[in-house]
C-alpha cells in the first residue's frame, strides 16, 4: 500500500502521559469518593476532557452544576500539567523519534490527531513541533474520539484521502476514530484491548516505513 501520510495521536502513543492522565483523573474520582480502575481508564483514554469528566461523574451518580464541572476540570488539568512539567525530549516513547525523522526525511507528511487541549504544549516540550505538517488538538474539534472529526480534518489539511493514511493509536476511541473515518490504524498497545485495530505492536521499537507495509499488506 502507498502511504501518503501517518496521523499520531499523542498521549500514550508518542509520550506516555496517559499515566499523568490516569493519575490526575484517579486524584479526581478519589475526591469525589466515585471507584476508578484501570479498566474504566480504558475507557477515558482518547477521549476529551470535558467527556472523561461525565463519564466519572455518571459512574459516581453523580450529578453537578455546570459551575462545578468547569472547578473540576481546571483542578484536574492544574495536577496533570504539574505532572508534565518536568516531561522532555527523552521522554519520547521508545522508537518514536526515530521513526518520525524517517517519515520526514522520506518526504511522508506527519499529522497530529489528539485529544488534548494541551498537545502545542507538549510537543514544544519535546522538540519536535517541527516535523509535523499539521496539529489537530482538542482546540480545533467539536466532537471527542471515537467520532473521527479529529483525524478528518488532519488528512484534509494535509490534502490526502484518509485510506491512503496510516493512524497510530493507543486508545480504543482512537482506533474507533480512524477506522469510523476509514484510515488504516496500527494499534499501540495491548492487542486484546486494541482489537479492532488493523495490526497492533506493543510501542513504535523498530517501526519504519517499511514494517508499516508488512503490517498493513
Ligand atoms: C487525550 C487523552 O489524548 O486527551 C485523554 O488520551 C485526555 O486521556 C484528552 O482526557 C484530553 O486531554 P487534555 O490535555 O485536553 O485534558
Ligand atoms: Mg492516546
């Protein structure tokens, strides 16, 4: 297959601050005295802020002014950017620089598909804005993951159809996404949670454009 563009999502995938997410929304739900596991985890991974506070809030039963939502989210994201802070370039999963200096010298436009209102930020923290040709964040989509607004608008920014882009994703609303959207998905993670991904490796060790090939033909 000619590849004509790879779309990432971010957390989990090319910096593993899903357990700074993980972290802050467990500090969140213990507060609110609502359980929260690793499976509902799952659950939140991918998904917007302001959706990943509903969902704590309906297993919790909980039901709260909009005044008290927006408290609750600035008090999450304020613990989560603590958590970040010290985040760097070496804090780059393992293959991922690698691998994103192959697709740009390749030519291989490189787009990001996120979530998070916080992506500018943390990819400034890396170093590697410059290698992407396009950033949808969580401040340029209406609608959360698993609905594909995300990663459409990043292939029509790059001009190319999304069967002809490769989406890496960590989370089960991410791989909904692309695959909602018709691009091709390489699952990062687990391959019993990320099932319906195209292929799945366990992180971006060794990938390169031609592995990206073997698993998708
Ligand atoms: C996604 C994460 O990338 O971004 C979710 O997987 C997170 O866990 C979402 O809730 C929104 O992030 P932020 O940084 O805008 O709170
Ligand atoms: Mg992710």
């Amino acid at each position: 297959m000619a590849i004509a563009a790879c779309l990432f999502d971010m957390d989990g995938v090319i910096v593993d601050t899903a357990r700074f997410h993980f972290r802050a929304w467990h500090r969140l739900a213990d507060s609110l005295g609502v359980p929260f596991t690793e499976e509902q985890n799952e659950e939140l991974k991918g998904v917007s802020r302001v959706d990943s506070l509903e969902k704590i809030l309906q297993w919790g039963n909980l039901v709260l002014s909009g005044t008290k939502k927006i408290e609750l989210m600035n008090l999450k994201n304020k613990w989560y950017l603590e958590y970040v802070e010290q985040v760097k370039p070496q804090d780059m999963l393992p293959g991922v620089p690698e691998f994103l200096r192959e697709l740009h010298e390749a030519g291989i436009p490189i787009g990001l598909g996120s979530s998070s209102r916080n992506a500018v930020l943390i990819l400034d923290k890396l170093g590697i804005m410059s290698l992407f040709s396009t950033v949808i964040d969580g401040t340029k989509v209406h609608l959360s993951k698993p609905n594909p607004e995300v990663f459409i608008k990043g292939a029509r920014e790059l001009g190319i159809a999304p069967a002809s882009a490769v989406v890496f994703e960590d989370a089960i609303s991410g791989v909904e996404a692309a695959r909602a959207g018709g691009f091709r998905c390489i699952g990062v993670g687990d391959p019993a949670v990320l099932s319906r991904a195209d292929a799945v490796v366990p992180d971006l060790t060794g990938m390169s454009i031609s592995r990206m090939q073997e698993l998708l033909c």
